[in-house]
C-alpha cells in the first residue's frame, strides 16, 4: 500500500502508529514473484503491514521494470542495488 507524506501516522487497517523501517515486500507480476528487500517503509507496529511513500513507489516501479523480461520464477531483490546506468547516458570520449 502507499501512504503520501503528512498523511496521519496511523495504520489505516488497524489504527496502530506506523513507525519508519525497512521491509521486504512481495510483487506479484503476470508470471513472477519477486520480493525486494530492505524497502524504506512505514510500519504498523500493531500488524506489521508496510506502507510505502510516492518515492520509494517509483523506485519500486522502476526495479520490477528492470526485471520483467527475466524467464525467473522467483527474484529477490535488493532495494539498494545500484541504479543502472542507461547505456545513452555513458559519456563516449574520442
Ligand atoms: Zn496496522
């Protein structure tokens, strides 16, 4: 789930207070599971459900992109990995 930040620090499936963590959350693609580790998140501290905010969604979005072509059942994934560099982007020197 995603929370927007200044939203109340409250739960919205419980009311517990969410507290800054890390959490490794499962995506379910067409034909992938894959898990991402050590994913900045607010965390019930009552049930234990992950929320995370806008930025770390796009992060998310842009890991499972990276990854969808993979003929993998399962893939874990570490949030901190090094973002790829985009080849275009590499400078070329001559
Ligand atoms: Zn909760």
């Amino acid at each position: 789930m995603t929370i927007k930040r200044g939203e109340s620090n409250r739960c919205p499936v419980c009311g517990g207070r969410l507290k800054p963590g890390r959490a490794t959350i499962p995506f379910l693609l067409p034909h992938t599971v894959v898990l991402i580790k050590d994913v900045p998140a607010e965390i019930c501290s009552d049930c234990h459900e992950p929320y995370v905010v806008g930025i770390v969604t796009d992060r998310v979005t842009e890991l499972l992109g990276s990854v969808h072509n993979l003929q993998a059942e399962v893939l874990i994934l570490s949030y901190s990995i090094p973002r790829p560099v985009p080849a275009l982007a590499i400078p070329v020197r001559v």
